[in-house]
C-alpha cells in the first residue's frame, strides 16, 4: 500500500469506522478490505461460481495503489449498515405543496446518508401567481429554494458530510431575474449552488440583441418578454460579482438523454458534471492519471496498456456499486438500476503534464487531453459492452437512443467529476484543473514557517542544481514562477499554475474533456480580481461555442469582498480617496478599509456548545479583523458572528484593541460555565483572549507571505491542530471563505471547493 501519512490523516479523520466515542475502530488497510469486499460480492448476484475473493484482491490492490479511487460515499459507507454509496442524487419538484415538501423530505434522507442533491425549480408557478386551492398567491422558486436551504442546514450528512445542492431554473421562467440575482447576497441560500438553464433558442436571442418569451410553467402560456441580452448580462454581472449563478446548456444535456422516454433532464448534481433524471443517483470514480506514467530511457510516457486495464476493472468496480448500493429511497432505486449510469472520470492531469514537461496552457496539453480521455471514454464503453454480454444490457436499453448499437451495460460510462478530497487521498491535483500553486508557507501557532514545495517541481530543480530554501520561499510569495526571471524560461513555461492560465484556456480544455464524455465536465474558470464583466461574458460565449455542457467561474476576491463590505466607506469629502483617513467627527466616524493584504492565526477553542474557531488578522498597522466560525459545533453562530464584525468594525475605525479585550474580557455563557474543562467563559471571552494573544506574538515580528497549493504526493501537509490560518499574498487575498473546520483557506476548483489542509471538501 503506498497511502502517504498526509492521506493516512484525511482517511483517519473522515473515512474509517467509529465507535460510540469517536474513536476509530478500524485501520486504512482495514477499510480498503471493507470496501473491495463489498463490492466485490456483487459478482455472485451474476454468477454464483465467481471467485469473489479474487475480485476483492483486485479492487484492493487498485485502491491502495492510487490507480483508482470510487467517489466518498463508497469508501464511507461499503460493507457498513447504511450502505448509501452513491455521490449525488437528482429529485423532482412538482407544483404542489404536497411535492414540494415531499422534496425536502427526501433531500433529508439523502442527506443524511452521505449525498448531494440537484432540483430544478422550474416547475414551480411564478412568484404572485393564483393559487386555486387557497385564493392567496404563489411566492414563487426562490423563496422555497430558502426553505430547502434551511431544510439542508439543519441535516449533518451522515456526520461526516454536510448537505450541498444545486438548483436551477430554466432561463424562460418568469421569475428568472429574481433566480440570477438570489445569491448576490453570499448568506443566503449558502447550501445550494445555483445555475441558469439555458436553452439554444435564448443563445441565439443574445446574439441576435432579441427579446424572448417567458413561460409560465403551470399554464404553458407566454407571460411577457426579456431582452435576452439584458439577462445575459445580468448573469454575467452576478457571477462576477459572486461567482454563481453558473449556466448549464439544457438542450445540449437532453441531446444527449439516452432515455428521452422517461423524460427530460431538468437537473445536474451539485457540481454540474452529472446531468441526471428525477430520481437517479450517480455512482462516480476517478482513475488516478500520475500512476498511469512509466519511466523509459527518454523521460516519462503515458502507459497505455496499464491506463486500458484500469478502465476494465473500474467499470466493473462501478457498476457492482450500483448493484450492492442500498439507496436511500425505493424511487431511486428502480430508476438507478434501470439505466445503470455510472461516472467513470480522472484526477491528477495537471500533474501528468509536469512529469511529461508539456504546459497545460499549451496545444500540445490539449491534444494530450483530448487523447486520454477519448482512450478512457472508447475503452470504458467497451468494457461494458463486455459486462452486458455477462449480465445484461441495462433494462431500458430496447428504449433507448443506444439500441441500434451493440449492448451496453451502463447507459452512460463517462465524467469528469472535482476530485475533492480523493486528490487528497491520492496526493495528485485535482480532476482536471491545473494545479493550484507551486508553494505556500504553512504556518503553525509558535510562529514556525514551513514551506510545502510542490514534489515534481523540487525534484526537477532539485536535478538542475537550482533548488533551495531561498528559492522555495520566493515561490511561496505569489505560488507561480512566472515573475522569477532566474529560473530557465523552460522551467516556467511548462509549471504554470492556475492564475498562470488564462480564462481562455480554462475553457479549452474543458471543451477537450467534454467532447469525449458522456456526461459533463466539471471545472471552474479561474479569473483574477481584476476581469471584467465583458471577460466573463466572452468565457461563457467560448464555452456556449466549443460544446460545453455548462461552465462554472470564479473570479478572486469576489465573495470576500461582499461579505467583508459591511459598509459604505466613500464620503463627500475631501478626504474620498485617502485610505487611511478616519472622519473623526462625533457619530460620523467610519472605518478605514479592509486592507488588500493580511496576515493572521486561527485557533481553535472549545466552548459550552462544542468548538470555536477565531481568524485574527492584521496588517502594518496592527489587528484590522476578526472573523468566527463555529464548525461542526453548532452553538450561536450569529451572535459570535456578530462579535466578531462589530469587533473588526471598532479597531478599523481607530478603537485600541485593548479596550475591546477589556469590554469582552470576563462575559460569561451558561453553556460554557456547566461544563467543566472549557478554558472560556464565553465566546466573547475566547475572542478576547485570541486578541491578547496576537498582539503578544505580533510585537515586533514580520511574518513572510503565501499562498495555498494543491501539491503533488510527497509535497501534501500532514493536518494537524492547532494550526494558524495561512499568510495571505495579492494572489491570495482575494480568495472567498476559510475552511469551516479548521480555518485555512478554501480553493476553488472543479466547480467545488476544497481545503487542502484537513481534507474537507464541499462535495467530496
């Protein structure tokens, strides 16, 4: 087995069994045998003579050696009582409250057995509608997207993940200004992504500058018109500012509905590479393309034959899933089974570039994509060929748009789902993004600075005589080469990093993917602070023109700086453009701007309700904000919250942050003070007490910057805790939300987010 320490640490804290106490009661090697096992006996459903015991030994050498990883819930749940393995599911919303409150409770029960929901709210009457049965009026899809959202908050997945959804709404519906604008305010609607349906007649409207109908979706009957340039625009104007809402292209996902006689596709998973019928669940696995590389005299090469038989077996691996899979509800179950979907996708792409020396944002990266997944794509459908030729095509074949082709075992065979924490368990780079960054500097509570260097870039320069310390470091300041001239123009034309790519080329090689996949590619389009609208506008246009199923972007900095814009800092005065002015009128005075640079600690206290993580940052002039996160905890979330901005509010405008520590100091909590061992009064307390520590370790210390990295194996940090939030670079500030359990930075990729530190991931 080759599971490095840092992927030993992820499995630990998220994937093994526990006792009553929390405590593991089953080792990594363990829980390898446990889902090998269990998949393997699906084998004896087919045929009773089959050497099970070798299928195991196959599927746990794969796993182990980091050829092939199924997605979380499988190796969470297989050989466990739940038995839920599937990664997302999709339900239906009918116009009813009867429906509508049927969703929810099914989106609990999935929910709580480890999977991710995707609704589309389009069937849903219009916001002021009549509603026959009561005389009143309907108040429309987003305010019951709220109410699922609630629903969502209140549900832990399982205990180990926690509820992500998607919704969408087609671009024709009459309340579709209301859908593209609910999320401009980043704490709403918080557990759903959220996506345009976008249909091909609407494109043509945009470029046309024509208006389009809307539709009520109760009646049938047109309700008015929209310039379709105009909402266009408004997409694109909320997605710079936020990052969603992303679009998918319904027309392109139903063109490729291989059951159209079960209906349309309305809906995606959460992060929008599966697009799936109501009721249908995913089952998703990705091969691990760094260990499909051999070493030959002339460098690195792609084996091929090794790539080809990982397929075979991760076919077969995935659809036994679906066989032994115990799905969460009896609908989801005869669907699944009637069409067999299966995910088969990659992880480690960027990183295969390195070893082979090809730049990911070059034509030769492209080519290269486009050939490893069309050999996955055609080998995948070839192998279940094979298994339906064992056991059967899936049962609606005859109905299907395959049917005039040989038999098929699995209706669709291919995506290309975000990696998640599997790239973490596999120590690769995530799906097929490029990698994050080159370095970063992890640093701990005692002030020490660790730089984590990405292994393939050590070792090359390492072999050139160019590595050391000095040079790790001066990476770290911006985690890309591009600005260090020293290095060989080679070095820095081949290891370029996500913000070395353009959005462009983002999209390119999506389309690459996509044009040899069954189902959709998940990806985010990386933009810097400073794009504009008109450039996320042309992203969408490319994507529209190169045959992506949908696109999702993220522009740096955009949701940080809407939820830290507590207020208006401009005035009319002379004074509008000096930073560091402080209006020191009586009731007029107003804070300084939050600074584009920090540096800061996160620590972790335990309070009455559980655990408590305080962020204190500070800049040249001293502590500027405090932030609060209570987890899993639960607790009061809001009032900390609420502490905590006022607090950042106060030393902003000028406030000693010792007289703060003074007022907080002392505040004592019920739920704090009845239970022995919590070192804190109360939250108000534990967050004076971090402001007294960070000014006692901030006297006269300087602390370098960095910035975070999805590195390749051996360059991924072991978690541990306490730990301190990350120094934070221009590159880096702009980056949206700290990681909910242990305050580093979250990235984002592959239509997801991930914390590279702890494992933890939106959607696995």
């Amino acid at each position: 087995m080759i599971i490095s320490n840092n992927a030993k640490a992820v499995l630990e804290k998220r994937y093994l069994i526990r006792d009553a106490k929390g405590n593991p009661t089953e080792t990594v090697d363990q829980l390898f045998h446990r889902v090998a096992d269990a998949i393997a006996r699906a084998d004896q459903v087919f045929d009773p003579q089959a050497d099970v015991a070798h299928t195991a030994e196959q599927f746990y050498r794969m796993m182990t050696q980091l050829e092939f990883l199924p997605n979380s819930p499988t190796l969470m749940n297989a050989g466990r009582p739940l038995g839920q393995l599937s990664a997302c599911f999709v339900l239906p919303v009918g116009d009813s409250m009867e429906e509508i409150f049927g969703a929810i409770k099914d989106a609990a029960l999935i929910h709580k057995s480890g999977g991710g929901t995707g609704f589309s709210f389009s069937r849903l009457r219009p916001k002021g509608s009549t509603v026959n049965s009561t005389g009143g009026v309907a108040s429309g899809p987003v305010s019951f997207m709220k109410v699922f959202n609630s629903a969502t908050e209140a549900v832990k997945q399982g205990g180990t993940r926690r509820g992500a959804n998607m919704g969408i709404l087609r671009v024709d519906h009459p309340d579709i200004m209301e859908f593209i604008t609910c999320k401009n305010d980043t704490h709403e609607i918080n557990n759903f992504n959220i996506s345009v349906g976008i249909t091909e007649a609407f494109m043509d409207a945009v470029a046309q500058d024509m208006p389009y109908d809307l539709v009520d979706p109760a009646t049938g009957t047109v309700t008015g018109q929209l310039s379709a340039r105009e909402v266009f625009e408004a997409i694109v104007n909320s997605a710079w500012k936020t990052g969603e809402p992303g679009i998918l292209f319904l027309d392109r996902l139903n063109r490729d509905n291989v059951t159209p006689s079960l209906g349309e596709i309305e809906s995606t998973n959460p992060c929008g590479e599966q697009p799936l019928l109501p009721y249908e669940a995913c089952n998703l696995g990705s091969i691990n393309l760094v260990a499909h590389l051999k070493a030959t005299p002339a460098g690195y090469e792609v084996d091929w034959e090794k790539l080809d038989a990982t397929v075979d077996l991760a076919v077969h691996f995935l659809d036994n899933v679906i066989e032994v899979n115990q799905y969460p509800l009896p609908e989801i179950d005869q669907m699944t089974r009637s069409t067999r979907k299966i995910g088969l996708g990659v992880m480690g792409f960027a990183d295969m570039l390195l070893y082979l020396n090809i730049p990911y944002n070059s034509e030769a990266g492209l080519a290269l994509g486009s050939r490893i997944m069309e050999r996955i794509n055609t080998r995948g459908h070839q192998a279940s060929e094979a298994l339906a030729l064992q056991r059967g095509p899936f049962p609606l074949f005859a109905e299907s748009t395959l049917r005039n082709g040989p038999p098929i075992r699995n209706a669709t065979v291919t995506t290309i789902a975000p990696t998640g924490t599997l790239s973490i368990i596999a120590g690769v780079s995530s799906g097929v993004e490029p990698v994050f960054a080159y370095a970063y500097i992890r640093n701990v509570m005692d002030n020490t600075h660790l730089v984590e260097t990405n292994q393939v870039l050590k070792d090359r320069l390492t072999a050139l005589g160019l590595y050391s310390d000095d040079l790790a470091q001066e990476i770290a300041q911006h985690g890309t080469l591009a600005h260090i001239q020293s290095l060989p123009a080679a070095i820095r034309e081949v290891f370029v990093c996500a913000h070395d790519v353009s959005p462009m080329a983002h999209v390119r090689m999506q389309a690459a993917f996509q044009a040899h996949t069954d189902n959709a590619v998940s990806k985010t389009v990386n933009f810097p602070n400073s794009a504009t609208r008109e450039d996320v506008a042309q992203v969408y246009r490319l994507a529209y023109d190169l045959g992506c199923k949908g696109t999702t972007i993220y522009r740096d900095g955009s949701r940080d700086e809407q939820v830290l814009n507590i207020g208006k800092v401009n005035h009319k005065d002379d004074h509008v453009d000096d930073p560091d002015h402080i209006e020191a009128d009586y009731g007029h005075l107003l804070p300084r701007p939050r600074p584009a640079v920090t540096t800061g600690f996160t620590e972790k206290v335990r309070i009455g309700c559980g655990n408590l993580y305080i962020t204190v940052n500070y800049d040249e002039r001293g502590i500027c904000e405090v932030f609060t996160n209570t987890g899993r905890a639960g607790g009061c979330p809001s009032q900390s919250e609420a502490t905590a901005r006022l607090v950042s509010v106060a030393i902003r405008s000028g406030m000693d942050p010792r007289e703060i520590i003074q007022q907080l100091k002392g505040i004592r909590c019920p739920s704090c003070l009845r239970q022995s061992g919590v070192p804190v009064m109360s939250c108000p307390d534990a967050i004076a007490k971090s402001l007294e520590k960070v000014i006692k370790a901030t006297q006269g210390c300087s602390i370098p910057a960095a910035i975070p990295v999805a590195p390749t194996p051996a360059a991924r940090p072991q978690p541990s805790a306490p730990t301190a939030k990350r120094d934070i670079t221009p590159a880096e500030a702009k980056l949206a939300k700290f990681c909910p359990e242990c305050g580093s930075k979250l990235e984002h990729e592959g239509g997801c987010v991930t914390c590279r530190d702890c494992g933890y991931s939106k959607c696995g």
